[in-house]
C-alpha cells in the first residue's frame, strides 16, 4: 500500500507542476494591437505572426491588427506580397505601430522561370523573356498571346484571325525550319507539355490554316507568368523539343494568409478596326460599261445582271451589312485562395462568350475551372504542389467567312430579305450571301491538364524532385451543309444535304524524378541538377461523313443518313525518353557558368537515329561586383553574358518513317482496298539548331533605369523535308533531311524606366525593339529542285519571285511587265525574278504605366515595319461583276493615260486576263505593310471601401487595338491571310470585389 500511496503522490505532484507551469505560460499570453501604414496611410491585408507560431492575424481596412504573443521578447513578422518583410522585436510592448515600405526590387530580385529551375534576374546567363500578370489580366481577350504581342523582344506574335477560338503564327526569333509546323514553339503549361495546334479537318474555309491555338484552354485571368525561353542556355535543356523556343505558363497560386473571395466581371464590344473604302453604285456601273466597251462588246450579256436587271439606283454598303456587325463578349471570373504556414490554395472558375461580327448569333463559349494546391511539411522538408486545369469550350461559326463577299459583291445587288421576310434570291439572278449563314462550322473541346510536382529535401543541399503530370483533350467538330444554302429554283432537298464529323482525342502523361544539390564554399557555389523524363502520348481519330437526310433536322445524326462515307480510323502513339542535367557554377557571385546537357529519344525516327544528344553552354560576367566597379555609385548592374549551344526539332509527325497505307474510298468487287501512302525510309535523322546569342545588361540609378542589348546568330540544318520524286514512283515526295541551312540573326534591345516613383504618382515605362534578318545559307542543288523558284541562296527563305512591273502603257492602256530574257513575251520561270524580301525588317513595343493615388492607367503601342501582298494580289480583274477600291478609279482611259490600272475589263479578253494574273504576281502586288498600332488601353480606379468589409473595389475601362497608323492597302497590314476577318477592336468595361 505505501508504495502505491507513493506513486499517487508522484502522480498528483507532477500533474500539479504541469498546472503551475500552464499557468505561467498562460500568464505570458499577452495581446498585441497596432496600425500599418506605408506614409501615414493604411495598408490593408497585412498577415502579422508570430514567429515560430502558426496563429495569424490580417490588418483590416484601417490597417489595424490584434495578435496574441507569448514570450518574454517575440518576433513578429509582417508580410504583404507588395512590400518588403519586416521583423520586430517588440519586447514588452503592447501596441506596436509599423511602417512598410515598397521594396525597390532589383534586377537581381526578380526570379525567372526557367522550366527546369528557377533563376534571379541578375544571375541568368540565358534569354528569358517575361510578362506577368498584372501584363496580362483584365484584358478583353480570351488567349494570353494576344497579351504578349509588342511586349517581348524577339517574340513576333500575329493573330491568324478575328473570329473567336482561332489560332496565332508566334515566330520566336524566326523561322528555324522550312515548314510551317516545324517552326511551332513547345508550350509548358504548370510543367507538363501541351499539344501544339489542334489539328482540324473542317475549318480551313473559316480559320486560316484551320489554326486553332493551345492556349485557347487556359484562360489569362488564371495566369501568373508567361515566360519565352529564347536561346540555346536556356532552350538546350529542353533538347529536341526546345529549337523553335519554349513558351512557360504559370497558374496562380494561393497565398499564405486570411481566405480571400474574388470577383471580376466585364463587357465588351467589338467591331472591325478598319473597312476598304469601295466604289458606290455610280462609280461601279461606270467601270462596268467601260469595261464592255473597251473589250469591244456592243451586246452586254444577260448574265451581267447589275447592268440589265437590278436597280442602278440601290446602293448597299457590304462591309457594313456582312462584317459590320458589333459583336458582344462577357466574361464572369470567381476565384477563392488563401492557406497557412503549410497548405495554401487557389480556386476558381471564369465563363466567357463571345459573338462575331457576322449577321447571324453565333458565339463562343469557354469555361474554365482551375485548383491549384500547395502543402508544405511544417520542417519545409517536403513541398508538394498540385495544379489542375479544366476548359471546356464550345464554338460555332458559319462554314464559309463572309469577308471577302462583303468587299467583292456588287453595290447594287439585291436586298437580303423579301417583302415576306424570306431569303432574297431576285428572281434566280442573286446569290445571297446569307445563305452561307445556314451552313454551320461547330467545334467543341475539352481539356484536362494536371501537373504535380514534389519534392522532398533529403539534407539541407541535396533535394529530390518528381515532376509528373497528365493532359486529355477530347476535340469534336462537325460540318453542317443543308442544302438551303443553294439557290431554291435548282430543286434540291434535303436528300443533298451533308454532315461531316470528326473526332480527336489525346491523351498525354509525363514524368520526370530529378535530383538537384545547391553547395558552394567560400566564393565558389555549385548548383547541379540530373533528371530524366519519360512521356508518352496517344492519339485517336476518326471521322464520318453523311449524305441525304429524310430532313434537315436530322443532319446532325449522321446514322440518318442515307450515305456514309467512313474514314480511316487512326490510332497513333508517340514515345519520348530524355536524360538531361545542368551545371552551374558561381565565383564570387560575378562569374557564372551555366552548362546543360541533354540525351533525347523519339519515336518518330528509324530505330538507328532516334537518339540525339543536344547541350549548350552559358557565361556570364558581372561586372559591377568587381571592386573597380564599386566605385560608380550610379551603375547598379553592368553584366556581359553568352551563350552557345543545340536544340533539335522532331515535328514531322507519327509514323513518318514507316511504310504506311490508307483505306481506299472506292469498293472493289465487294472489297475494300489499301493504298500506299508513305514510303519507308529509317534514315532521317532530327533537325538541329546551333544557337549563339552575346548580351550586355545594364541598370542605372538604382535600377530605375535598366537597358540591355543582345545579337544572336541560329543557324538551322538537317531540314526535315519532302523530298520530291519522279511521277513515276507513284508518290510526291519522300521524308527525309535536305542538307539546307538557315540562318536567323538579329538585334533585340529593352530600355526599362521608372521616371517618377513618389508616394502618390508613379511613372514606368519600356520599350523594345527586334531586328530580325534571316536568310538560306545551303541548298544542295537548289537550281535543279522544285524549290528553285521558292527560295535563293542568301535570301530569307520568306522571299517571293515576282514579275517587274513597270505600270500601264499610254498606248495601249496594258500592263507592262520587264522581258528578262527578251524573248517577246512575259512567262514564268524566265521573267518572274525580282525578289521580294517579304516579311518583318524590325518591331516593338512601347509601354507606359500610370498610378496617382487609387488611379492607374496604361497604354501599349506596338510598332511593326515590314512588306508584304498588298490588296492587289487578290484583287478581281477591275470591270467585272466585282466591287473594287476606290484606288482603281485611277484606271488606264484615254482621258487619262497615266493610270495606275490597267483599262477596266469585263473578263472576256484572254490578255487582258493573263496581264492581270502577272499584275497579282508582280511587285504591284507587294508593299509596305508597316504599322503603329495602339494596341491596348487602361484606365482604372480603386473605390475606398472603408468599413464595408470589402477589401478591394475596383472598376476599368480597357481598350484593344483601338487605333492604327499605316499606309497599306488592304484591310489590316498586321493581317496575314487573305479572305479572312481580320482582329476586331474592342472597347470593354469591368469591375473587380475582393473580400
């Protein structure tokens, strides 16, 4: 008994001790009260903590914080993403006041996505170009490359079309390759790959090159960066896959600190930028009869029915009816984020649509819902994050674009509409555009892309690292051909209506375990990373075709139809392995060394060539660390960085190297047949890109002023080809590499300013500009190849052969055109040789940011000076039954033999006709296209919402390609492909909550 009586005395003094000392701690509990401010004003959404402690408090609107602290001396941490971290020994107080103020961020500070790694500014040895999203949000766009355009230097970014979910031509540092999807970037989403363009087998008749962006299905509120790898330093590690450069995007992330609801709305509206100014009715009927006369016809057809049968009087201005349309968009954005010491997270979710300037309710619609997640082990030994993307998008256009109807139909043509409401046809002499509109272009897509990345620090300089992810895209489109798309009185029904359907769907995964260790001694530091990546991706497609329906209402049920035409039914599968490693070494913190290497393997070549090896090397010299710098109080930076190296490119497809059939359409004897499609050749082998680039950096008067020059030199060999064959093999061409080579060197220079940065006004503003030049430097036997009137030795591979014009003769009133072998007659290959250098001589952009108090604005212009077809390239030949520009008034007669057009034409005169196809193929044909745009405009404000409990109010007006400054002919210079719509501009208001 004394011995238990023993142990519950123990037992009651240890739990009595344990009290005591509670109590004592409790005791030390102590609340702590205070304002932050930043000039004697309120910041609002300060996280205060305690250090060691996983209790937070956030500063109100006032600015005022309550925290409860234990200790005899705490430290308490104030942190806001705007301004620098500040620790505070606070003692024995109880109120404690603080002042925050903005961090002067320095070049060295800002870190950069390299991929792989991450890299302070100040200690890259690459070319990393980058917008973040204060760039980025708010815009009334649905694809971030439309953000970007005029922003980077050596990133040249075009929009392939003004209709809603189409596609962008992005030439980074120009065109390595001879084909255009060799010249394709490689685009990192979160760290797993994307898809490059969607592959569509519809929609080349309302997007050009049936263009279909990847970037369609990340919506650019979600955005947290967008970086562009440029050289071989930063480009090399990513092998093969990095030759035309690397597009990085980071997702947003949730924050450390009290939950925080998001909402965003906006509306905008969009219209054509720019309309040809055409003939009217008098001007038009004019050009026609002396068309007829001069082509010496007394007897105008019947046929001509603006002349014989349609009101001379009516006048209908096209552009206007068929483009002129304003198109509607709005966009809704919700997003949760907040987190503690350990777990942070990000969701949300944005709904777009947008309309088109069609006469017709067309629209595109994307919702987007993104999760991002980060967890961190309370040691911060082991970090995991998560981010998961969602987009489903869904767009429907008519099939065929209206905007070259709206600028060749004839003034006088009929009314759209009867008395009835109905479709116009004017007696079977009138094909009515809007007929077109019953003719439907639909297309959906969804997209899954997740991307987890671990890591785990297993000493304080070793870490471990996977990096995993996987995407699934489901793409379905449809082609829908009614026949009330014809005219009535040719007594079609429904029996010759069509429906086609495709379906496209690729599934992707990757992984990549790295290893990486971060040591140094003394002045020397390592940095060494080792990884190795496996990917692997599967595609699936398939399409069917159906003809004759009982009904228009069941075409979009292709089982309905009374003829199916199946088509092959594709299942391809591409494999990638890679080794690769990189080597970084500092001395002295001004020395740096920055080696990568990398070990690629592709399916897509024969089993003896599918393995290449790629690398680069990267210096750079900080100069302002030497102590002889030191001395210049007003350099802050001065660094000379190069680099060299090889990337590859493997965008030829699946099965490239393979015999290969198809399935034949046609049935023989009850059986279906193959047919050769491909012939096999293991040989060819990947392109390669060596890649040099020199640069000088400098930042003055404490960075506010920051300039940087770099030349760079890629020169592209290997060329992965068709090669062309005799007709008598049976096929066109053979894949293989063409002993080519390109060469693309240039110019960037960025001057980055911040003029003013008081408490109340601030002023930033940068510039660039790219000059870009490029040329073929090889071409074994090019003279003799179907490539000799393409391209020429030591010219850009863009170039074009045109004939030299040499205006109208004030004889004849015909072209004329210069006899180069002055055989008497004009013919292609003898007389079409002046060259044309077509394409982009330099660009820019030039920004400028505006804050005073809670307003801010900004504005973007973007600069292009470049040549390229004019409207004369597509231009009808003036006088037939065919609107023109008002320029072609200047036409040949004999009260006016010095026109620039030839005697108008009705089309009937073989001659005349040949002259005018020389004339779209002439130097007449081709001009300057260079322009100043006024690419974007912003202005906003920040309502106070004191005591509201709303953290943040505000509400924009933004504007996109508002003005343009140019003398081209045509209707948009920046524009590329002829019979399209060109970019709309947009004007667009909005507002964003916080709380």
């Amino acid at each position: 008994m004394k011995k238990n009586f023993c142990s519950l005395r123990h037992l009651q003094m240890s739990l009595g001790f344990t009290i005591l000392i509670s109590g004592m701690a409790v005791g030390q509990l102590r609340t702590i009260t205070g304002t932050v401010t930043e000039n004697n004003k309120p910041i609002q959404n300060v996280s205060v903590f305690e250090e060691g402690s996983t209790a937070i408090a956030v500063t109100n609107s006032s600015g005022s914080y309550q925290l409860k602290v234990s200790g005899d001396n705490p430290v308490i941490i104030f942190r806001h993403p705007e301004y620098g971290e500040k620790r505070v020994f606070i003692q024995n107080k109880t109120v404690v006041p603080v002042s925050l103020e903005p961090p002067t961020k320095s070049i060295g500070e800002v870190i950069l996505n390299a991929g792989y790694y991450k890299v302070k500014d100040k200690e890259r040895t690459g070319s990393i170009a980058k917008i973040s999203a204060k760039d980025i949000e708010n815009q009334p766009v649905t694809n971030v490359l439309s953000t970007a355009q005029g922003r980077m230097a050596g990133v040249s970014i075009t929009q392939n079309s003004g209709v809603p979910g189409g596609g962008f031509d992005i030439q980074i540092r120009g065109k390595n390759s001879l084909r255009r999807e060799g010249n394709e970037p490689l685009y990192i989403v979160d760290g797993v790959p994307l898809s490059s363009e969607t592959s569509s087998l519809f929609a080349v008749t309302i997007l050009p090159w049936s263009s279909m962006s990847p970037l369609n299905s990340i919506n650019p509120d979600d955005i947290e960066s967008f970086e562009v790898l440029k050289d071989a330093d930063a480009t090399a590690i990513y092998g093969s896959r990095g030759a035309n450069g690397v597009i990085l995007v980071t997702t947003k992330k949730g924050k450390k600190g009290k939950t925080e609801f998001k909402l965003g709305t906006s509306y905008s509206l969009s219209t054509v930028a720019n309309r040809l100014k055409m003939m009217n009715t008098e001007q038009y009927l004019d050009m026609r009869r002396q068309a007829y006369q001069n082509d010496g016809i007394s007897s105008i057809p019947a046929s001509d029915y603006d002349l014989i049968t349609w009101d001379e009087f009516r006048y209908t201005d096209w552009q206007k009816t068929l483009i002129g349309n304003t198109a509607d968009a709005s966009s809704v954005q919700l997003s949760l984020s907040g987190g503690s010491e350990n777990l942070s997270y990000l969701l949300s979710y944005g709904h777009q649509e947008q309309a088109t300037v069609f006469p017709a309710d067309f629209r595109y619609t994307t919702n987007n819902l993104t999760g991002n997640f980060t967890f961190r082990s309370p040691d911060k030994r082991i970090e995991v994050n998560m981010n998961n993307t969602f987009s489903f998008q869904k767009n429907n256009v008519q099939n065929d674009d209206l905007t070259k109807k709206s600028l060749q139909l004839s003034p006088n043509a009929p009314a759209l509409y009867d008395s009835s409401g109905n479709l116009n046809w004017e007696n079977d002499t009138f094909n009515n555009p809007l007929a077109l509109l019953n003719s439907e272009y639909l297309n959906s897509t969804v997209m899954i892309n997740n991307g987890t990345n671990i890591s785990y620090r297993l000493f304080p300089f070793l870490s471990l690292k996977l990096n995993g992810g996987i995407t699934y895209q489901d793409f379905e489109e449809q082609s829908l051909k009614p026949h009330t798309i014809y005219n009535p009185a040719f007594g079609l029904t429904s029996a010759y209506s069509s429906s086609s359907q495709n379906n496209q769907t690729v599934f992707s995964y990757l992984l990549e375990p790295q290893i990486s260790t971060d040591f140094g001694w003394k002045d020397h530091r390592f940095n060494v990373l080792i990884g190795t990546t496996l990917q692997q991706s599967e595609t699936k497609q398939g399409s069917i075709q159906g003809i004759g329906f009982e009904s228009n209402a069941l075409i979009r049920n292709i089982g309905a139809a009374a003829t199916k035409i199946v088509s092959d039914q594709i299942r391809s599968q591409y494999y990638y392995t890679a080794a690769f490693t990189r080597l970084n070494y500092q001395y002295k913190k001004r020395y740096i060394l920055n080696i990568t290497g990398r070990r690629d393997g592709s399916s897509r070549f024969g089993p003896d060539n599918r393995f290449g090896n790629f690398g680069a090397v990267g210096t750079a010299w900080i100069i302002s660390e030497e102590p002889w710098m030191k001395k210049l109080s007003w350099l802050s930076l001065a660094k000379l960085r190069g680099s060299i190296g090889t990337t590859g490119n493997d965008k030829i497809g699946d099965y490239q190297y393979l015999n290969t059939y198809s399935v034949t359409t046609g049935i023989y004897n009850g059986t279906v047949g193959l047919s050769p499609s491909r012939l096999y050749n293991p040989d060819f082998s990947w392109e390669k890109t060596i890649k040099r680039e020199a640069a000088l950096e400098l930042g003055m008067l404490k960075n506010r002023l920051n300039v940087s020059a770099a030349y760079y030199q890629n020169t592209s060999s290997n060329q992965l080809v068709g090669i062309p064959l005799p007709a008598t093999t049976g096929f066109p061409t053979i894949q293989s590499n063409l002993n080519a080579r390109v060469q693309n060197t240039g110019w960037e220079f960025e001057v980055s300013a911040r003029p003013f940065k008081s408490t109340q006004f601030k002023y930033e503003t940068s510039f660039n500009l790219s000059i870009p030049r490029s040329k073929l430097l090889e071409f074994p036997n090019l003279e003799g190849s179907t490539y000799a009137n393409q391209y020429m030795i030591g010219y850009p591979t863009s170039l074009v052969k045109v004939y030299q014009f040499e205006g109208v003769d004030p004889a004849t009133g015909l072209y004329r055109f210069k006899d180069f072998n002055a055989d008497g007659k004009i013919s292609s290959p003898d007389d079409n040789k002046v060259i044309e250098k077509m394409g982009v001589q330099f660009f820019g952009g030039w920004s400028n940011n505006f804050h005073y108090k809670g307003w801010s604005a900004s504005f973007l212009f973007q600069f292009v000076k470049q040549r390229n077809w004019n409207y004369n390239r597509s231009m009808l030949i003036p006088g037939s039954m065919n609107n023109q520009p008002v320029e072609v008034l200047d036409a040949w007669s004999p009260s006016n033999p010095s026109g620039t057009y030839m005697q108008y034409s009705a089309g009937t005169n073989a001659q005349k006709n040949t002259l005018h196809s020389y004339f779209q193929n002439s130097t007449a044909a081709i001009g300057d296209a260079s322009f100043i745009r006024l690419k974007n405009v912003q202005l906003s404000y920040s309502i106070p919402v004191k005591n509201l409990g709303i953290r943040e109010a505000m509400i924009y007006f933004q504007g996109q390609n508002l003005l343009t400054i140019t003398r081209y002919f045509g209707i948009d210079p920046e524009f590329l492909s002829v019979g399209y719509l060109p970019p709309l501009k947009t004007y667009s208001v909005g507002f964003q909550l916080s709380f």
